[in-house]
C-alpha cells in the first residue's frame, strides 16, 4: 500500500482577519486586516506631529514623513512587528499602536486610548 502527507505551505506573512486575531498572540510579519479610521495621537507634550515608520522584510525603519497630531487617517490593516502593532495609513507608512487615541473599525467595534495599548 502506497501512503503519502502532504506537509503545510507557510508563508513568510500570513494574512487573518482582525476578529481571529487577539493582541499579542501573533508572530512577527503577520498582516491583520482591519479596515477603519484612526486618530493618530502623539503623547508627547510639545509635539505637533506623530512619527510614521515603513517596513523593508524584517527591517523597521523610522520614516522622514509625519502625520499631524490629533488628525484622523484610514486604516486598512495593522501588522506585528516585535510583539507591537503598526496601524497602516498609506502605501508603506505605519503608525505605531502607541500613537493612537481611537480606532473606528468598519465592523462597528472601536477601541479608546489604554484598551489600544493593552
């Protein structure tokens, strides 16, 4: 008798959605779709503008653009990278979960200030 297994096809970036995801249980690189609005919040006293970093693999980077502080910007997934969320709001620029005061998910769920932050 002939028996053979087919062994599972991993990706380097998975995909979930953000209702099968839970804060701090996924692996680097996983990508969470998760399409809402943002308020983008600096809590540093004096700073107008909050710090966008961009990704390259498995590299962060701090990028040379920022968003105004207090302004509210789309959203259409978030992604982990060393145990933190990074909320996306262009191409390749990422907001860190630190810098944010509300999410408004598509789904009708939000979160506020520390239950972002965990």
């Amino acid at each position: 008798m002939l028996t053979f297994a087919v062994a599972p096809v991993i990706g380097s970036q998975k995909t979930q959605t953000a209702q099968a995801a839970t804060a701090y249980d996924l692996p680097d690189g996983t990508i969470v779709k998760a399409p809402g609005s943002l308020m983008a919040l600096n809590f540093e006293a004096g700073e107008s503008n909050v710090f966008l970093w961009t990704f390259n693999g498995n590299q962060r980077s701090l990028s040379n653009r920022g968003v105004q502080n207090h302004s509210w910007w789309y959203t259409d997934e978030y992604r982990v990278f060393d145990g933190e969320k990074y909320y996306r709001v262009s191409t390749n620029e990422w907001v860190n979960y630190n810098d944010i005061d509300e999410i408004d998910f598509e789904n009708g769920d939000f979160l506020l200030g520390a239950q972002i932050r965990g």
